[in-house]
C-alpha cells in the first residue's frame, strides 16, 4: 500500500561530495521511525523550512522532489544527493551551504516510476538529478537482463562508482548543447520496440526523447518510464505550470 504522505522533521548528521556537482547529505529524525524500506529510487519532497510546525493547515509549502538514494531502518538515516555548484537554484544553494545540524522538513515518499522488472531489455538514460532513480531501478533487475546504462553528467569530475548489485557497465558522457538524450538513443544497440525505456532528466530532450521513441521507433507508452525532472531556464514551479507543453 502507498504510504500516506506527511510531513517529517529532519536533521543533517553528515555531508560528503560525491563529484564536483553532487552532493550527498546525510538526514536523521524521530520522524523517520515509520519512513518505509524499499523506496531507493522513489523520491520525497524537500521543504526548507526548519519545522513542519511552521506549515499551515492546508498550505502547500515551497518544495522540491528528491530522489531516496539509501534509507537505513536501523540508524533512520536517510541518503539524498543534491546537485550543487551548477545551477543558482533555492535548493541547490542550501544544499551546497548546508552543515551538520541544520534542519528540514520533507513530504512523501513517493514510490519508483519503474514498475515493470519482467522483461529482459532496459535501456537507461539520466543525469545527476537521476542517478538515484536509474540506482534504485537498475538494483531491482536479475544479472540476466539485457541493460544499458548512459549518465549525461557536466564535467568528467562527475563520474563516479554507482555500486550497482550486479556489474552493468554505466557510460558516463559529458553533456553538451545538443539534443543528447536523442542522440544516444539513435546510437544505442539495445533499443527495439520491445525495449523498456526509463529516462529523467532535463523537461525539453525528455520530450524529444518520447517523440523519436514513440513516432519514429513504434515504442508504446507501457514501455517507456521517462519524465522531465527540470527545464531549463525555469524554476520548477514556474516547470510545474507548463509541464502540460512537455507531454
Ligand atoms: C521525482 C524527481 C526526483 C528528483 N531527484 C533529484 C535528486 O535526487 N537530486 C537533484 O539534484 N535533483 C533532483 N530532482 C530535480 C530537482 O527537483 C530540480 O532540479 C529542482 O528544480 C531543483 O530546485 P532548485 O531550488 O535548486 O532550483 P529551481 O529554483 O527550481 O531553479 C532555479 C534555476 O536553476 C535551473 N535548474 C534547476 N535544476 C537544474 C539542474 N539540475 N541543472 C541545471 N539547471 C537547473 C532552473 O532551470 C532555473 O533556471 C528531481 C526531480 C524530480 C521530479
């Protein structure tokens, strides 16, 4: 059953950088007491503010979605990395700031968008705002499936062991300009109209993405897991209340 969505208190207990844009931080709380196991890959909703206390009935608090990299049941610590140093955004500049002790309140989870671990091709596109949610997936697929794994990352600094389970090979590639989720796909040597497709990242090559998926190689939306996880030169919300123009 999905758990109810509710509001958490947090605390920072350690940070660490994983790569020059990517930041892994470290939360604790009380709150984590019920938080459910096996939601690596799902997402919770980040609020900075330093308690739920300060959120009014019925409000809905400034906030952005985050992928669950770890959760520990024992130690109730759970794994978010953020993205910093590379865009000037709310969150990434708190996160980029943020030190042991300070404190945030989170929404959710929500659950993996990939559901289907039955077939026996899966083809990965993502970026550092993904890396957890392509981890969370790629870990749930036997060591017989068919994968391929490609990470758009912005400098070579930024490529990092995922510790996968089982030892898939993950092509890291640094991003351009150009329409490189597309790009990749017209490349890929495992891409069929039997393919599973899961690909998050930036809202406009997401679209291209689906568009050359979905017109050009017959792929049908039950095969393809893909969401724009940003858009360039947009605050999420001001993403959120265009999304409808990214389908
Ligand atoms: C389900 C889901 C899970 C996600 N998981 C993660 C995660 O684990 N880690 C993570 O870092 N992000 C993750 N994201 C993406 C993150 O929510 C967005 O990048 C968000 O906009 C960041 O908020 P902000 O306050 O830093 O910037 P905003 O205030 O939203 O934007 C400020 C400016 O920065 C630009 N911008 C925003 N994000 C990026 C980016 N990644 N690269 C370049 N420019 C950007 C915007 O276009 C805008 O111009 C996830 C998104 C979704 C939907």
């Amino acid at each position: 059953m999905k758990p109810k969505s509710q509001f958490r208190n947090l605390e920072v207990v350690s940070t660490c950088e994983l790569s020059q844009h990517l930041k892994r931080i470290v939360f604790t709380g009380e709150d984590l007491e019920d938080f459910p196991s096996d939601y690596e890959g799902g997402y919770v909703n980040v609020i900075l503010l330093e308690d739920k206390s300060l959120i009014q009935e019925g409000e809905r608090p400034k906030m952005r979605s985050y992928t669950i990299a770890e959760f520990d049941t024992s130690k109730k610590q759970l794994t978010i990395d953020f993205m910093i140093n590379h865009h000037n955004g709310h969150t990434s500049v708190w996160a980029s700031r943020t030190k042991v002790g300070d404190r945030i309140v989170i929404a959710g989870p929500g659950p993996r968008k990939l559901d289907n671990f039955k077939s026996n091709k899966y083809l990965f596109f993502g970026d550092l705002t993904s890396v957890n949610a392509v981890r969370g997936s790629v870990n749930k697929l036997s060591k017989e499936s068919k994968v391929e794994i490609n990470l758009f990352v912005p400098t070579k600094d930024d490529f990092f062991d995922l510790n996968l389970k089982n030892p898939f090979s993950v092509n890291w590639i640094v991003a351009d300009e150009s329409d490189y989720l597309t790009d990749a796909a017209r490349k890929s040597q495992l891409l069929d109209s039997k393919t599973i497709v899961f690909a998050a990242s930036e809202a406009k090559r997401i679209k291209s993405l689906r568009d050359y998926l979905t017109k050009e190689r017959g792929l049908v939306n039950d095969s393809l897991f893909i969401s724009g996880y940003w858009r360039e030169g947009l605050t999420d919300e001001q993403y959120r209340a265009e999304k409808h123009k990214y389908k």
